[in-house]
C-alpha cells in the first residue's frame, strides 16, 4: 500500500513539476524521473539488497544527488537546497551501512524514507509557484503571518 502510495506522489508530483513548474522544478522533475527509473530497472532482492551497501542504489544516488547540487547552483530560489540536502542524506545512509554494526533494516529505513519528504516538497514548491496558487498566497499571506500588507510592500527609506 505505501509504495502505490509513493508511486502516485511521485508520478504527480514530477508531471506537475514539468507541467505547471518553473525551471528549477522540471529540472529536478526529470532528475527524479531517471533515478526512479534507473532504480525500477535494478533487479529486486527485497530486503536481501540491503544486507550489505547497494553499490548500485548508491550510484543512484548519489549521480542524482549531484544533478540537484548542479539544479541548486543555477537556481535563484532556495526550496531546491532542500531537496539536494534531503537527497545528501539519503546518500551518507549509504555510506553508514560501511559500518558492520548497522542492522539491515536501519539501513533500507536510512536511505529509502527520504525520498517521502522529497517528492512531497518538489509538489508544494511546484504548487506555490503556479500562478493561479500564487496569487491566492499573496490575498492571505500578510493575514496569515501577522504582518498587515502595507509592511510587505516596499518602502522607501526616510529622506
């Protein structure tokens, strides 16, 4: 159930991205979409992948986590820093099963539990930047974080 679950996050999540999304959001649409890919293709083990580093998974990911640093290094918005470190650390989860005292099933909750929080924020920055959500955001937004608009528009300073 939770990876149909995932499934559809992840298939909505990368369509919006490249449908509605700017362009940091389709790049780290498609990104996502080859890694899901790419890690579709491998042969499944189950758990027994997991009983010692997937040096496959880990190139994977880490490859992946590259292209979001390059997408943070062209991006003028901050959320895909985010995404990036989230990916970070599922790859340093792939670096601590080195260690011989890490039980099989940490490191299979280490490294896949953090694509949940990705394709969640890839879909809420994609949503936040749609032009129809957006314009709704800037109605209610002063409201809602306790500033009146006129403190969020641009003031001059005193002559």
């Amino acid at each position: 159930m939770r990876t149909t679950i995932f499934s559809i996050l992840l298939v909505t999540s990368i369509l919006s991205a490249l449908l509605i999304g700017d362009r940091s959001a389709r790049r780290i649409g498609v990104i996502l979409a080859l890694a899901a890919l790419a890690t579709w293709l491998l042969p499944s083990a189950g758990l027994e992948r997991y009983a010692r580093i997937s040096w496959q998974l880990f190139s994977i990911d880490l490859v992946t986590w590259l292209a979001l640093l390059g997408v943070v290094a062209c991006s003028e918005t901050r959320w895909p820093s985010w995404i990036a470190a989230l990916q970070g650390v599922t790859v340093m989860s792939h670096l601590s099963r080195l260690g011989l005292h890490i039980d099989p099933y940490v490191y299979f909750r280490g490294t896949v539990s953090w694509a949940w929080p990705i394709v969640i924020l890839l879909q809420i920055a994609t949503l936040r930047d749609w032009p129809p959500v957006q314009k709704r955001l800037a109605r209610w937004w002063p409201r809602l974080s306790g500033r009146s608009p006129d403190m969020t528009a641009s003031k001059s300073p005193p002559n």
